[in-house]
C-alpha cells in the first residue's frame, strides 16, 4: 500500500515548495541506485521518494492530493462530486434513471460510465460494456544537474530513472537552467496493456567558476599585468569551445570589455551570441621593487601636464 507523501518525504503538510523540494533531493541522493549498487531495499525507497515528489512536487497534483482527489499513486479517488454535473446522477436514484431508457440523451452516457467505473474500481476495471479499458502509465519526473559547458555546448548523459532503469538523455546545445526535457514511451507502463506514460526531466545547471550566462551571451573577466594595460598585447582567454587568442588595445583599464563575436552560445534558430572579456588589471604578487622604484620617481600625466600649464604662465 502506498504511504502519505507528506511521511514519505517527511515534511509537514504545511512545508512550502523549496522545503518539499529540499527534502526530495536529500532523500534521492541518499537512495539513489548509483550510490547503493545491488541494494534492492534502497531502490524501492528511491522509487517511494521518487513517487512521493511525482505528487507533491508538481503544484496542481499536490492540491488535487490535499482535496482528497487523487490518492498517494496519483489515481482519482471516487468523491460524491464526481457525480455532480453529470444529468441525471445528481443522486443515487438519479443515477439509476439515467442508467435506465433513455440514457443516451438524458442521462449519463456508456462512455461517461465507463469513466466512472475506472474511477471507482481503479485500473483496468471492466466498463460499461464489460471489457477491460487500457489505461495510460504514469508520467515520471527526474531532476538532473548537468554541466555549465555541457548544457552550453551540448551532451549526452547516461541517468538512472526511478525504476532502475538506465536511459542516455541527449543535452542539446544551448540548454537553459530549469528547462524540462521530454522523453515519450519512457514512463510507467500502462495497466491493461496501455501506452507507457512519458519521463520529464527537469535540468539543473551547474555554475562555472569564470563563465556566466546571459541569454546566448558568455561573460568572463580576464587578469591582465600592467604592461599588457599599458602597452597593449596578446593574452588567451577561454571561451566555452576553448581557448583563444586576444588582442589587448593599449591603455586599457581595468573594466574594459571585449567583445568576441559569435563565441557565445549558438542559439536553436539564427547566430551564436557572443562572448564579452572584462579586462581587470592585476599587479604581481607579492610586489615588484623596479615598478615601485618607476611609480616613485615617475610625475605622472596629470602631474606632468599641471608643470608645464604652470611652467608656460
């Protein structure tokens, strides 16, 4: 028998979205069959957790769960309003002259009864017309971290479902943060030899220590030395598809950007975005006596220009 959610994943029922979805990522990490090989007692409480959040994690299903509308497997619980609306079925007498002569145009159709005897038995019941119906599985729903350079570029990644299964999700290039990746036929298998249900993965991904997105676009700051500023030069700067060669203008101070056309992300339609390099000046570590000495005796353009205003008065 199928547990409470809400005890499953051990929140209260007043636990908002993040507390759920904390507690989710807790216990499947815990569970996960990655991380316990061979251990059937783990799988099934990864398939318990996952089936909890498959619920709960989703807002609609989770107030469709608090109304008592679905049970803990998702399935629709048999409620005296699922009478109401229906001609004919205000009541249980009702009913019974609905499902009398006449009904196809006053009362409740066979196919309506159909559908309620699914609701009430579960399933594959036998319907109206004394046949099992095929059911559609469930939907599975799966959260999975990815790379900042794999969603950026595009991936494959081998995951492991709730079920133990074991499917090679394909990352497209250019893969955003929260988008939700639909695999048909992968969910649960239908009862009564029904259509399996779909898997949803939603993607997660990972921050990168010196690239940030925006939209297509890549941000980066890149260290230049004082000669560089000064002089202007080459240095190489790493883009998502590797390292480049880049010319620095002279006299460039530090929060100067550049811009490297189409080094970005490639979007699904149209040009790659571009990368922009925030320059930013860094002196040697640890000091440098010969610039020190140079800073000390060198005037300065400010200064300099101020004496010879003052030299020509």
């Amino acid at each position: 028998m199928a547990k409470n959610p809400y005890q499953v994943l051990g929140v209260a029922k007043t636990a908002s979205d993040s507390e759920i979805r904390a507690a989710f990522r807790k216990l499947a990490k815990q569970y996960h069959p990655d991380r316990n090989p061979n251990d059937k007692a783990a799988e099934e409480k990864f398939k318990e957790v996952s089936a909890a959040f498959d619920i709960l994690g989703d807002a609609e299903q989770r107030k469709r769960f608090d109304r008592g509308e679905i049970d803990e497997q998702g399935r629709e619980r048999p409620t005296y309003r699922q009478w109401q609306g229906r001609p004919g079925a205000e009541s249980y007498e009702g009913f019974q002259r609905g499902f009398g002569a006449g009904a196809g145009a006053q009362g409740a159709s066979f196919d309506d009864l159909g559908d309620i005897f699914a609701d009430l038995f579960g399933a594959g019941a036998r319907g109206a017309h004394g046949a099992r119906g095929p059911m559609r599985g469930r939907d599975l729903r799966y959260r999975l971290e990815v790379e900042f350079l794999d969603a950026a570029n595009g991936a494959t990644k081998r995951v492991t479902m709730p079920d133990g299964r074991t499917l090679d999700l394909v990352i497209p290039a250019g893969l955003e943060d929260g988008q939700t990746l639909r695999l048909r036929g992968q969910g649960e298998k239908g009862p009564g030899g029904g259509p399996a249900g779909d898997v949803y993965v939603e993607v997660r991904v990972k921050p990168h220590p010196v690239f940030q997105r925006d939209g297509a676009d890549i941000h980066m700051e890149a260290p230049i030395g004082l000669k560089e500023a000064v002089l202007g030069g080459k240095i190489t700067v790493p883009t998502i598809a590797g390292d480049v060669a880049v010319s620095v203008p002279k006299n460039s101070s530090s929060g100067a950007v550049l811009r490297l056309k189409g080094r970005g992300v490639q979007r699904a339609k149209g040009v790659a975005g571009d990368q922009y390099v925030k320059l930013k000046i860094v002196l040697p570590e640890g000091g440098d006596k010969e610039l020190e000495d140079f800073v000390r005796a060198w005037s300065g353009g400010a200064r300099a220009g101020a004496k010879k205003k003052h030299a020509s008065a």
